[in-house]
C-alpha cells in the first residue's frame, strides 16, 4: 500500500525540499517523485508511510523548505473548464458530519477565474449536496490545486494541518491598517517557531522600517524600540500605540509604546537603551548580509534577557544558502542556543532564524 502527497515550497528551494522529504523518509519506507508537469512550486510523491505516522515525523524533523504537505485524493488529468468532474470528486472526499473548507491554489491554468470565485462555486456545489461548510474551524480542509491541466484534489484533518495554505496566497491583499507585506514573515515565524507574543513585552527591532514588524508587536500589546535611519509609517503606527522619535542620544520621553530611533544601528551605543531593557525579543529584518546582522544582534545581546528570543532575517545574497546560515549562526552560537531555520512562506530570497539567549 502506498500514499500519496503533494508539498508545497518556494520555486528557487524547491530541489532542497525534495532532499528534505527523501532524507526524512530515508529510514520509514522511502519515497518515489511522482512527478507534476511544468510545475516549479509543487510536487507529489508516493510512500508507504501513512498520514497518520508521516505528520509526527514531518513536525519532529521541522524542515526548512517544505512549506505544507497533504495527502493527495484525486488527481484529474485534463479536468474539465466548467470544473464538473472536480465537483463530483470532492462529493466523493467530502465526509457528512465533518464541516469542510476548500482552498484552490491556481498555479497555471488557463481558467479565468480567481480561485476565491472557484471556492465559492466548488464550496457552494457541496453544501447543495448536504454538506456543511465552515470557514473558521472546518473538520476537513480540501484543497484543489490547478496546475495547467491537472487538478489535484488534497485533503487533511486540522489534527494533521503544518501550515494554513491560505498563506501561499501570497497575494493575499495587505490589509488597509497593515504597514507592510513583511508583518507576514514576523505572523509567520511566530507561528512557526510558537512564540506566544504575549510574552514579549519589550522588543528591538533592528532594520525597522517602514515599521511591519513593530506594528505586529504592538498589536500584541509589546512596547518596542525600533531602529533605522529611514522613517516609519507614524500615521499607521500612531494608531496602535504613542509614538515618540528620536535618535542615537536617545532623548526620549518616558512615556510610548513605540520609540524610534531613527539612525544607523552602526551608530548607536547599546547601553543608551540600558534604563527601557532587559528587552525580551530582538527583532531583525535588515537588508544585509547575514554576517552583518549578526554582528549587529551581538552588540545588543547584552539588552536581551536570559531566554529572549531573537528573530532574524537571513538575506540569501547568492547561491550559498548554507554559507549564510552557518555564517549568522556561528557568530551568534557565544550566546544564543536551541537555533531553528526556516523558509516562511513570505520569506523571498531570505530565511527566518529563530534562537533564544542562553542562561549564564
Ligand atoms: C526589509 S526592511 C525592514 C522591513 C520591516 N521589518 C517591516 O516590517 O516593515 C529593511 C530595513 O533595514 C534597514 N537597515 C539596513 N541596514 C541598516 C542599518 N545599518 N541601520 C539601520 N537600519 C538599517 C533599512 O533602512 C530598511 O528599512
């Protein structure tokens, strides 16, 4: 007996998420491509593995480029345009008594629809069947992916759900009151790597502009100091918070929920910032290498508290990716631990690296 799955990662990672899957099956059966024509974002595999012992191992392992991963159904080669024979697979998938949600991702497919109108239609069709749909908390989520002439038709409990796939819609419209398209990988990562927010109550974030990332945390009741010589977005911030500038002499009021300093980090003594610490995250999404970054963070690590977290972007300038995480990592090993990598699903040509200050 053998199983089917589609996974889903970035196009430029998605040879190493292939590597990843192979090396985590290496020892439980294996596994075989099957492959997906002309895709470059997906593929599919066979193994003998079942969901049930494949998605311990898949949130053991945490692996760095693969972003979700669900069992395949149905795979209808040259579906029809009015999506008819899609409709009568999903009322075979679709379990009475269990509420389901559908998520389509069009990859390439020369249907002109939008895949929250297919939703609609293929959602609509069920539901006029005697199943119930629920968009919040669904008993089953269904996912149609349109690849040129295929569609292939996943579904999943929530007890097996990795990643929400509504996330791969990354076209997803920013929201109005949002400040910029990265909050996504900050929402990301603390999902990602469980964070409870709730626990950072004061933040650095180095690399702050145009201010996503510190608008994320304000909105979990953090109060943050955000550094970069470029200005933020105070109309949006604002807001959520008072917002007080300054820069690197640091004279500030007392009172704000968002401090920006506006000035290169290259320029400001750590120790100003000693009387609002011990901070209990650092933050950084700065457009440099990850070398420079790190050496940055190291300067600000004696802000953090024992066990503060520390969140890092990690530019992918060239080929090197490795290179690039074992370069950050190891500048920052003297005083950071229980490191994690992974490629978010908003994060471009970069990574998200997670660690924690160590005790003593
Ligand atoms: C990708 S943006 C950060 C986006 C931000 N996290 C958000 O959510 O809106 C990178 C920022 O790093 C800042 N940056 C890069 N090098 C810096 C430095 N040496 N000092 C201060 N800011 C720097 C840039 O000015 C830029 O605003």
């Amino acid at each position: 007996m053998t199983y089917r799955y589609i996974i889903f990662a970035d196009r430029r990672f998605i040879d190493k998420a292939w590597l990843e899957i192979r090396l985590m099956l290496l020892r439980s059966g294996g596994c075989k491509m099957v492959p997906i024509p002309e895709c470059e974002v997906a593929l599919a595999f066979e193994t003998p593995l079942e969901p049930a012992r494949l998605f311990p191992l898949f949130e053991e392992k945490q692996l760095k480029y693969v972003d979700a991963i669900m069992p395949i159904r149905d795979w209808i080669a040259n579906y029809k345009i009015d999506m008819s024979d899609i409709e009568a697979s999903l009322a075979g998938i679709a379990e009475r008594g269990k509420s389901f949600k559908i998520e389509v991702r069009r990859i390439d497919t020369d249907v002109g629809l939008s895949a929250k109108t297919i939703e609609v239609q293929l959602g609509r069709k069920l539901e006029a069947g005697g199943f119930t749909a629920d968009l919040k908390s669904p008993q089953m989520r269904i996912l149609v992916a349109l690849i040129w002439n295929n569609a292939i038709i996943a579904a999943d409990e929530p007890r097996y759900y990795n990643t929400n796939i509504d996330k791969f819609r990354l076209f997803n419209p920013v929201a109005k009151e949002s400040v910029s398209r990265a909050e996504f990988k900050l929402i990301e990562a603390l999902e990602y790597f469980r964070i409870d927010p709730k626990g950072m109550a004061r933040c650095i974030d180095l690399g702050a502009a145009p201010g996503g990332w510190s608008a994320v945390m304000m909105r979990n009741g953090s109060r943050v100091v955000a550094i970069d010589n470029a200005a933020l977005d105070y109309e949006k911030l604002s807001k959520l918070g008072k917002v007080e500038i300054t820069d690197a002499a640091i004279n500030a009021p007392e009172r704000w929920d968002l401090l920006h300093v506006k000035t290169n980090v290259r320029d400001l003594d750590p120790a100003k910032l000693d009387r609002f610490g011990p901070f209990d995250a650092i933050l950084v999404d700065m457009n440099i290498e990850s070398d420079k970054c790190a050496m940055f963070v190291d300067r600000f690590t004696q802000l953090l508290r024992a066990g503060g977290v520390l969140i890092l972007t990690i530019k992918l300038v060239d080929e090197r990716i490795e290179t690039h995480i074992d370069k950050a990592q190891g500048l920052l090993t003297p005083y950071f631990e229980n490191f994690k990598v992974k490629k978010l699903p908003h994060n471009r040509m970069e990574l998200t690296m997670y660690a924690t200050k160590r005790h003593g």
